[in-house]
C-alpha cells in the first residue's frame, strides 16, 4: 500500500433519492470520471431494489420494454443465494441479480466533493439491458466523451458503448464485446492508427488464472486482433483480474490501475478486492513494462469493510492533477470514494 494523501466518502444511497417510490437506493458506487472545463462529472452506478417484502418469496427486479420495470417474485425454496447481489434458480440453474442498476450524471467541482445530489439518468434498455446497466468508464476521445459500461440480461454479460459532447445528451452505440466480457477501457489516443481497449474475457471454463486482454479497432465498434495482456501471478489477485479507470498516458508510459480479487481473504461472502497499477509501452500497449507486486489499494475504511458487500475497493475513475491522480471507486458495493495518491508514490512502487 501506499499513502493516501487525501480521502473521501463521496456518495452513499441515503444521499439521493430512488428512480420510483416503489424502490430503495441499496448502492451508490463504481464512478466513472471526467473533466469538463475543469469541473469533475461523475457516472455514478445505482443499484435499486423493491420496497415491497414478501414472507418466504424473493423479489427479483428486472427492466421491460415498458420501461415501467417490473419485479420476478421467487419462493425461497426454489433458489439458491450465492452472495448478496446474485442468487441462483435452482431448476434452470441461471443465476439473477437482486437489484437493478442504473447509471446517474453528478457534477463534483473539484473532484473532492459532490456539489449536487440531482442527477440525470441513464436507464437500461432492455432486452440486452434487462437486468440493469452498471460501471462505466470514461475516456475522452478527440471533442467526444465516450464511456463504456457492462449490460446484464438474460443473454450474459456482455459491454457496450456510449458517447456524449455535454453529458446532457447520451448516444447509444450498442454491444461491442460479447458475452461474458466487462472491465472494458479504451485508450484516449489511437496507437498505430488503431483505436485500443482492454477487455476482460470471463470464461466459464477455467483452463488458466484470470487475464486481461488488449484489443484493436478501427471505428471504436468492431473491436479485433485480440491478444493477453496480463495473466494473475499473486494471491491478492488470484480470483480475479480487470483494469479500473481507463489508462493514462505518462513518460514512462501508459498508467494503468486495475483490480484484482482474491476469494480466500474471507472465511465468508465474496473476498477481497483490491487495487494495483500496472506501466504498459506506449507505443505497444501488449508488453508490460512494469507492475505493483502489492495491492497499492486495499478495503481499510470502515466505509470499504463493511456495505452490502464487504471488503471491496473497485477502482473505475481517474483524474489528474500536476503531481498527483485523484482515483475514484466503489466501496463495498455501497459507496463512492474518491482517494488521492502522489505520482512520485506511484512511481516508486513502479521501480520507475
């Protein structure tokens, strides 16, 4: 770990109020993050779920085309809980989330504090979007602002692309990396004369430790030349792999901060999430050129050990600073964060 030079609780449900009376705001987490004219926007993830309670049944809500929603109720009985956002019906045995997310706009100033607690939405979009949309990243291209986000449905999980020149209006460019696939971030600059993301391929069958993958593009829709980037190799990321905020580019080369999620860490729940950073070439993004051994970001924070799912810090925004990068995260699957670290620091955990 390293210091944290400044530290924030930016966002908990309680701050905002739900979509519809009928619902609760259970989460408020995994930010993207951009300037705009020197004012920090945030695309802040919201996870809501039925007010209603039935004795011995279990409400999974999900989107319609009606765009009213509506809510799947389960007997007990006939599911399976795996954790605290995912249950499992047992006669299919597909699983479905017990919330429904949705994505809300909020302008934090200085990137330290949110100034309003007013935000607009984005909405899921069924059918490829029916069980909610969650964790952007943003990353600005040329005059645009485009953000990649994970859609949940009946057919996976798969992750899609959107773009905005204001955050007021949002353009949908549909699905660009197929089931199961998420934890996707573009490069802001094109290498080679190619646009260049980072994908996270979710096998259903494990024939190796978790990876992350680069991709090429020519029009930021048809996404090829698929190579590995990074294989696991520590125990703090030994269940899990997938980049965080989309990279940034700096001398030595492009800064990527990544999470990485060990199972083991608890005796229950889900595990532990953590972050680390990683230094790729810049001019050949497949070659690591550097990595942090250690997590430089763990759940320490009473608001990062304990939420709807403990001991997670979920890295998905960056920005700037002279000297330093202000990181944005999910805590706990409940909160947003915001953490300071000094590019010396980063550096120096680098070997660089």
């Amino acid at each position: 770990m390293i210091n944290r030079q400044f530290q924030n609780l930016l966002l908990r449900p309680d701050q905002i109020a739900p979509s519809r009376e009928d619902r609760r705001v259970v989460g408020t987490f995994n930010p993207g993050a951009t300037e705009i004219d020197g004012e920090v926007v945030l695309l802040v993830r919201v996870a809501e779920q039925p007010v209603e309670g039935r004795t011995g049944m279990v409400a999974l809500p999900r989107g319609d085309v009606s765009g009213e929603g509506v809510v799947d109720w389960i007997p007990e009985e006939e599911i399976d809980f795996i954790d605290p956002r995912v249950v499992r019906i047992k006669d299919s045995g597909l699983v479905r989330l017990t919330f429904l997310s949705h994505l809300r706009i909020f302008r934090a100033g200085d990137g330290r504090s949110i100034e309003s607690f007013r935000g607009t939405r984005f909405d899921p979009h069924p059918p490829q979007e029916e069980f909610g949309v969650e964790d952007p990243r943003i990353t600005r291209i040329g005059d645009k602002y485009y953000f990649t986000y994970v859609c949940v449905s009946r057919y996976g999980v798969s992750t899609a692309l959107a773009s905005t020149k204001d955050f007021n209006t949002i353009d949908r460019h549909g699905v660009i990396f197929h089931p199961e696939n998420k934890d996707v971030v573009l490069f802001p600059e094109t290498i080679g004369g190619e646009y260049v993301a980072i994908h996270r391929p979710y096998p259903g069958t494990q024939f190796s430790p978790p990876q992350m993958w680069l991709a090429r593009s020519p029009d930021l829709l048809h996404w090829g030349r698929h190579e590995p980037i990074l294989m696991s190799t520590s125990e703090w990321e030994s269940d899990r792999v997938g980049a965080g905020p989309p990279p940034v580019r700096t001398p030595e080369g492009w800064l990527l901060f990544y999470h990485g999620h060990n199972r083991h860490k608890r005796t229950q729940g889900v595990g532990q999430y953590a972050a680390g950073a990683l230094l790729l070439d810049l001019n050949n993004p497949t070659q690591v050129l550097a990595k942090s051994e250690e997590p430089l970001l763990v759940p320490e924070t009473e608001f990062e050990r304990e939420g709807f799912v403990p001991d997670v810090v979920f890295p998905t925004g960056l920005v700037e600073t002279e000297d330093s990068f202000l990181v944005y995260y999910g805590a706990a699957d409940t909160y947003c964060g915001v953490v300071e670290f000094s590019k010396e620091d980063i550096r120096w955990r680098l070997g660089i």
